[in-house]
C-alpha cells in the first residue's frame, strides 16, 4: 500500500511539473510571481523539501534554525544579485546543493544545528542570487517576499513530510529512500 502510494506521488509530481512557469509581474504582480518562482523550478521544490526533511531528521533547534538561516541567507543573496555584484558558479551550485541536500537525508547526517545551518546556507546563498538575477520587471520588495513565502512554505512542508513519516514504522527507511530520490534527480538535472 504504501509502495502505490509513494509510486502515484511521483508520478503526479512528475507529471505536473512542465505546466510550472514564471508569472509575468506586469499581468500577476510582483509578490505572486516572486510567490510562484521556487515552485517552478524542480531544482528548487527538492532543495526546500530537502532542507525540511533533513531538519525533522536532526530534530531539536535544527528543526527550525536550520530552514530559518537557509530563508535568511537566501535573502542576502538575493541582494547580491540585486546591487549587481557578482557570484560565481550559480547554477552549478544550485545543482549541487540538490545532490548533497539529498545525500544529508539519505545518509540521516547528524550535526551541530550550527554546522548544519552553515551548510545550507552556503547553498541558499546561490538559490537567493538565482533568484534576484530573474527579478526581470518586478518589484524587488515584493518579488522577494513572494519567494522568502513560498521557501519558508516548502521548508514547513519538508519538515511536516518528515515528521509524518518518522511516525511510521520504516519512517527512517523511508525518509532516507527520499534523500536517495532526490540526489538521483539532482544528478539527472546535472546531465540533463
């Protein structure tokens, strides 16, 4: 039963995600189209789920201070993009933090909060620079609580995802076969 279920919820993922797309500020607004940009990309639902599942592992102050200092380092790189200084390697790091993200669920790493923290938050630094070098036509206070929303949104739904399935009887299994799913799909987005 619980195979059916977790096959039909890949399956829709899967088959919905090429209807995603960029809202166009001038017709949608700013704040939606910044609400809307995370949940376009593949690459970033696996992050902030990843990011979420990982902290209801570690469990403790993590839980919550680990998706807190991704959300907050995301928006220093959002104002990196925005006052126009330059960082390197984007959007490999931004593939990269799939992979590793996936391979910290899968393996049930176990750190300091702090260390933790640390380690997303270099990621989050690329995911808040992709986004502020899209910022296109919207507004940038807007745009960039429409997407600090929808990050902290997808970080809660990561963590009640694993809360949920650490109730189960194979929950550490189970939690640990999505890490595994989600580093595959990072290496498919990386040869892709």
């Amino acid at each position: 039963m619980k195979r059916r279920i977790l096959l039909a919820a890949l399956a829709f993922a899967a088959s919905i995600t090429p209807a995603f797309a960029h809202l166009d500020p001038a017709e949608h607004g700013s704040l939606m189209a910044g609400f809307t940009h995370p949940l376009s990309g593949l690459d970033h639902l696996l992050v902030m789920v990843a990011v979420g599942l990982w902290a209801a592992q570690i469990g403790g102050r993590a839980r919550w201070g680990v998706p807190a200092a991704f959300v907050g380092i995301m928006a220093l790189g959002f104002g990196l993009a925005v006052t126009g200084i330059h960082l390197p390697f984007v959007e490999p790091a931004i593939l990269a933090s799939v992979v590793a993200l996936g391979l910290l669920v899968a393996l049930a790493v176990r750190w300091q909060a702090t260390a933790c923290a640390a380690i997303v938050g270099v990621f989050a630094l690329f995911h808040g620079y992709a986004h502020g070098g899209e910022l296109g036509a919207a507004g940038a206070l807007p745009f960039s609580t429409g997407f600090i929303m929808a990050t902290a949104l997808l970080h809660a739904a990561g963590i009640g995802l694993g809360l949920g399935i650490s109730r189960l009887p194979s929950g550490a299994i189970f939690s640990r076969l999505l890490g595994g799913l989600t580093a595959f799909a990072g290496l498919a987005l990386i040869l892709n």
